[in-house]
C-alpha cells in the first residue's frame, strides 16, 4: 500500500516533482498574515511528508515569498539536491519587465534572497501581461543563457489564458522551454488545461498546475477579497462548498483529489498557510492513491458547478 507522496516526472526535464507541489504565495502574506515561524513549520511538515516542490516569486508578497521560503529551506538542514525550488522572473510588485536586462538581474537578486547558488526552474512569470514576440525573441534566449551559467537548470513559462503557450510553445525551438505552469485551469470548476495535454506531451513539455483549489473559490471559508471571479462563480463555489459541508464532507479534500488524479500534470501547486493544510492535502493525495476518491461526493460538486464550468476571468493585455 502506498503511503507515501508520489513522485511524477517532469516533461524531459528528469526532474521528479511531488504530485503535491508547495505553492509559496501564502508566505507573501497574499491569502493573509502568516507568521516567518508558522511559514517555516509550513515547509518543514510539507518536507516531511514528502513534498519535494517548491515553487515561489519575487511577486509574492513583494520579494518576502522568497525570503521567507529560503530561510525556511536553509533551516530544514538536508542536501540541496533533495528539494526542487522554481522562482519567476518578469514580474514584480512595481510592474511587468521581461526585459533581458532585467531578467538577468532578477535571478541574482531572487538566489541571494533564497540564499541559493541554483534554482531548479526560473518561469516568465504570467507572460499575458508583456509582448510573447519579446519573451520568445529576448526573455528566453536571456533564460537560456542563465542555464548556461549554472544558475538556473530549466526554463518556464507561467500565465492563465492557455493560448499564450501555444503561441510561444509553436516559435521556439524544441527543449527550450522545459516547463508549463497553468494556473486555475485544473480544477472541479475549469478543467480546460485537460485539452492542451496531448498537444505539451508531444513537445516534451513538462506540466504543473497551480490552484487546485481556485485560489480560495473551493474553500469552506472562500476566496480573499481581490479574489477576480465573477459574483457568479463565487457563489456557485460557496454553494458547492456549503454543500459538502452539509453532508460531512470536505470540498478542498476533493478538488484536490479531482486535480491530482490527471498523471500527465507532474505536480499540482496547491497554496498553504497552516501545518494543518499541508496535512490535509498530503493526506487527500494519499488517500486518493490508496483508497480512490469518493465519486459521488465529487459528482455531485459537479452538478453543483455545472452552470459556471470553465467560467475564467480576463487577464493581461486584452488582444482582439
Ligand atoms: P490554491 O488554489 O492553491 O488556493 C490557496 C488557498 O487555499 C489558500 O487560501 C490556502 O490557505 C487554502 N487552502 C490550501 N489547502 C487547504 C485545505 N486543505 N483546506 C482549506 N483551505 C486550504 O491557490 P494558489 O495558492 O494561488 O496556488 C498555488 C500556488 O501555485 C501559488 O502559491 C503559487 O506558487 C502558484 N501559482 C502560480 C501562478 C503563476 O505563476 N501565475 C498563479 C497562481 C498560482
């Protein structure tokens, strides 16, 4: 019987990310306060139960997310080798520059805040927001030449709307974009990254995705205040989570299991801002792996859900 995390490669990369990836907003304060302390018995537990991935931004929490999460790495005392740590580059708290100058500054000043020599994937960090003809003509090749160098080892890209992959997946040569980080399009409520599988597998393309639980949406106490889905969608999830919660069940529980039951998605980034949370969802993956889902509960979360599937919101440069 399986009671550990599994382990699931990642596209061409030989990397083997746990299927359940520590999203390290939370500890940029981004779903509220959390204390250096709680943030560090965050990444311990996380570590102890299994969890190998990492993922983090300058964005987050305006450069604290990284602080945070390299003090906490530092402090857990084990080989480097035995953790995965992604970070981003392009975005930051002052604005969108994926600008070759300023990327290569990026990921100087994210290993020193990390206190890292190397991190394992650097991601233009949500690519809608800029020019895709510049972060294939300018922010990859500046990647590439960071790879180069010894101070990242593979090369990512992040956004929301699907098409920015495919537009920048179709301009650059094969393996030089390693990794895909999808957001928000892996869950009970969206799950239209499912289409683009078969299209990233057959580049060689390694997949995570991030939100299993739609940044809050399918929580019982509900998304935060800047949370952009419409009233609409809001309510369908509260409704979904009141649901659950009135028959016993735990609706975070199951669109964990619903997101992590795809294989082809290599790691599914949940954010996490309690020891309890990271026992949680460690526990659904194992569950799910051990015993199933329940298929009923989750059918049913379904219907719920049904008027608003695959409902987004707009993001980045509105393009006709
Ligand atoms: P998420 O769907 O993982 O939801 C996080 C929220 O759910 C937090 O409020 C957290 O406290 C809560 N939560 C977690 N486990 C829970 C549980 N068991 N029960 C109840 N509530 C629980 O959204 P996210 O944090 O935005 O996404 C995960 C990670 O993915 C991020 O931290 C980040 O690392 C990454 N990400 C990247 C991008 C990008 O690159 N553009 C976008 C979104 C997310």
């Amino acid at each position: 019987m399986t009671t550990t995390l599994e382990l699931r490669p990642l596209g061409n990369t030989g990397l083997k990310l746990s299927c359940v990836g520590f999203g390290a907003s939370p500890l940029g304060n981004v779903f509220g306060p959390i204390s250096e302390q709680d943030a560090s018995a965050c990444v311990r537990e996380a570590f102890r139960l299994g969890i190998n991935f990492f993922d983090t931004s300058p964005y987050y929490g305006g450069t604290l997310s990284e602080k945070v999460l390299g003090k906490a790495l530092k402090a857990l005392g084990v080989p480097r080798n035995e953790y995965i740590v992604s970070t981003k580059c392009g975005r930051y708290i002052e604005g969108f520059d994926f600008s070759a100058e300023r990327v290569t500054r990026s990921i100087d000043e994210s290993l020193e805040r990390l206190q890292l020599n190397y991190v394992d994937i650097l991601q233009c960090h949500d690519i809608e927001f800029g020019s895709l003809d510049q972060i294939v003509n300018e922010t990859i090749p500046a990647l590439q030449k960071l790879k180069e160098a010894g101070k990242i080892r593979f090369i990512g890209i992040t956004g929301l709307p699907l098409g920015v992959f495919t537009y920048v997946l179709d301009r650059v040569p094969p393996g030089t974009v390693d990794v895909i980080l999808s957001y928000c399009h892996y869950s009970v409520n969206d799950s239209t990254l499912e289409d683009l599988l078969p299209y990233l597998k057959s580049k060689g393309v390694g997949v995570i995705s991030a939100s299993p639980l739609s940044m809050g949406l399918l929580t019982e106490c509900g998304p935060p205040e800047w949370h952009p889905a419409s009233p609409e969608l809001k309510a369908a999830c509260q409704a979904a989570a009141a649901y659950c919660k009135e028959k016993g069940k735990n609706i975070s529980k199951l669109s964990m299991q619903y997101s992590l039951s795809n294989k082809d998605i290599s790691s599914v980034l949940v954010g996490m801002n309690s020891v309890r949370q990271v026992e949680e969802n460690v526990a659904a993956a194992i569950e799910l792996s051990t015993a199933g889902t329940d298929e009923i509960a989750l059918a049913e979360i379904e219907d719920i859900l049904k008027p608003v599937k695959n409902q987004t919101w707009p993001t980045g440069i509105q393009r006709s």
